[in-house]
C-alpha cells in the first residue's frame, strides 16, 4: 500500500507525523507528504527520516497524485480542509484514513456532505476509515472492568482533556466518546441535551438512545496544555484512567489499583486501516459508524453554536 500524508507535521496539535510512522511500521510505504508550502512539506519530509521514511514533498495536492502511484491518502489536515481532500482523493479511487471530525460540524449541510463523500466512495470501491482509535482500547476495559453487555448498559461517562477552549472542544473531543459508544451500543440518537459552561471547561450531557438501552452520558472537556493530558472513560460509573510514562511512552488504563498495559491504540486504528485495504474487509471504523457518528456530532455541535435551541445549565 503507497500512502500520502495531507498535513505532517505537528502543528495545531496535528498527529500527522504519528500516522505517517504507524503506516510505516505496518508495511505500508510513505511516499510523500502534503504541505501548504513547499518550505513546510519539506520540513515534514525531513522530519520523517529518521524514521526510514523516504517521502517526496509536495505542496499541491493535484500534482502530488499525478505524479504518485498511490493506494490511499492519510488526512491529518485541519478539519475545515477535510471535505475537500476526502472529495478529490475517492474521486479518483483512493483509499481515505482520515482524522476526526471527518467531517467539520461546522459545515451547513452534513447529511449531504456524507451522502455525496459515501456515494463517491462505493462508486470508485475505495475504503474509508476514521482515526477515532479508542474503541480498539475496548478488549483492555474489559480486563480491568468486567465485560460490557448493551443491554445492561445505563451510563456513561468520558472526560477528555483538548488544547482547544470553547466551541472547538466539540469536534476537538467529543468524536471519542460517541466513537465509543457507538462501539458498545451501536448507532443511537442523541436526546435532551444540555450543556455546562465553566472556567476553561464544557460538560455536554444527553441521552444516547440505541436498540440496546437508553445510556445517560456525561462528557466532561477541561482545557489542558500540558502533557500528559487527562483522558478517562467508563460505564455504569466503572471509570478507567489512561496513564502515559512520558520517558518510554508505555500507555496502559488503570482502574483502581488494577493497570492493564495496551498498545497506542492510534497504531491499532492505522493497522486495522491497512489490514482492511489489503484484504478487502471493511475497516472497523468504516462507514456506517462515520456516519452515524458525525450526525451526532452535528447535531450537538449545532445545539451549542444556538443556545436558543438547547438547554442550559446554570
């Protein structure tokens, strides 16, 4: 699998270079990246060596596939980019791992915008995936909380930690949660929603209603700048903790004094995309959960951007 970088480099709190050394490590080759400038896709090319990635630099997207043989495009642009580099690369049959939001919530008409991108994608056969990595964590809760049955489940809590403040912690932070949910519970509607506004931080609660169970959940985004940052989830209150060692990077989940080790879940997501293109199974974060997803996130990104819409707390 030959695969394109569209934003490689760390800035805005990018990922891009992590994407590009996860494909790298799982046998895709890296052939060159995107930049909006030729200085910035030479320094994410430079960037990337030492690694044993020899990726051509590019500062045009149209002259990077016509002179490229790829398989795939990676996007780890900002999200208001994401529409138009997703639309360009399954136009011309190429496989899509992109970054969360898929698509910006900010954009009017979403539903269209997934219908046309999904459209495109089944007409050309290209697979689509999204880098919203913490469902393949699920196995590791488990060890630690007990096994989760959908029916039985009532609650769910996830605090997240984004550098943004303000409205952009929703696209920034809120894609986790439902990705997980959408993990455990399969797609569901999203109901009575209210939000809490305090110093450098935003709770979002709803009702998360799927075929399973109606799961009360409360999001809880604190603006954080400093690595490493808080992220914890759980359900029906059994809340496990990330913890990173900042010198080896190890990450594991802990629960009470109970730690189970687990890989970097973005790693996990990168494999299972190229596992995915290269055997012609669907990516586990394909499809429908893009689209059942990022509905719910338009529809709670949309009730806060219009208070007169919601409920407020005090």
């Amino acid at each position: 699998m030959n695969v394109a970088i569209i934003g490689a480099r760390k800035d805005r709190n990018g990922i891009g270079g992590f994407i590009a050394r996860y494909f790298h490590q799982n046998g895709a080759q890296v052939t060159c990246v995107l930049g909006t400038s030729e200085a910035t896709a030479a320094l994410a090319a430079e960037a990337l060596a030492p690694c044993g990635i020899k990726a051509k630099p590019y500062r045009d997207y149209t002259d990077m596939v016509e002179g490229e043989d790829l398989d795939a495009v990676a996007v780890a642009s900002p999200a208001e980019t994401h529409y138009a580099f997703l639309s360009a690369s399954m136009e011309r049959g190429l496989s899509v791992f992109c970054e969360k939001p898929f698509i910006d919530p900010a954009r009017d008409d979403v539903p269209g915008d997934l219908e046309t991108l999904f459209h495109l994608a089944r007409k050309k056969r290209a697979a689509v995936a999204m880098n919203s990595q913490w469902p393949f964590c699920l196995p590791s809760y488990e060890r630690l909380c007990g096994t989760l049955v959908p029916g039985e489940i009532r609650k769910f809590f996830i605090r997240l930690s984004p550098l943004s403040a303000g409205a952009d912690m929703i696209p920034d932070s809120v894609p986790h949660g439902l990705s997980l949910l959408h993990a455990v519970l399969g797609a569901g509607t999203v109901h009575d929603l209210s939000f809490e506004n305090g110093p450098g931080s935003l709770g979002i609660s709803f009702t998360y209603a799927s075929s399973f169970s109606d799961c009360e959940v409360s999001m809880l985004l604190v603006q954080e700048k400093q690595q490493p940052r808080t992220f914890s989830f759980g359900f029906n209150g059994l809340v496990a903790e990330r913890c990173i060692d900042m010198a080896s990077y190890e990450i594991s989940l802990a629960f009470g004094e109970k730690q189970a080790p687990i890989p970097d879940p973005l790693n996990l997501c990168v494999r299972d995309f190229v596992e995915a293109g290269t055997s012609g199974r669907h990516p586990v974060i394909g499809a429908d959960h893009i689209i059942a997803t990022s509905l719910n996130l338009k529809q709670i990104y949309d009730a806060y951007t219009h208070p007169e819409r919601t409920t407020w707390k005090s």
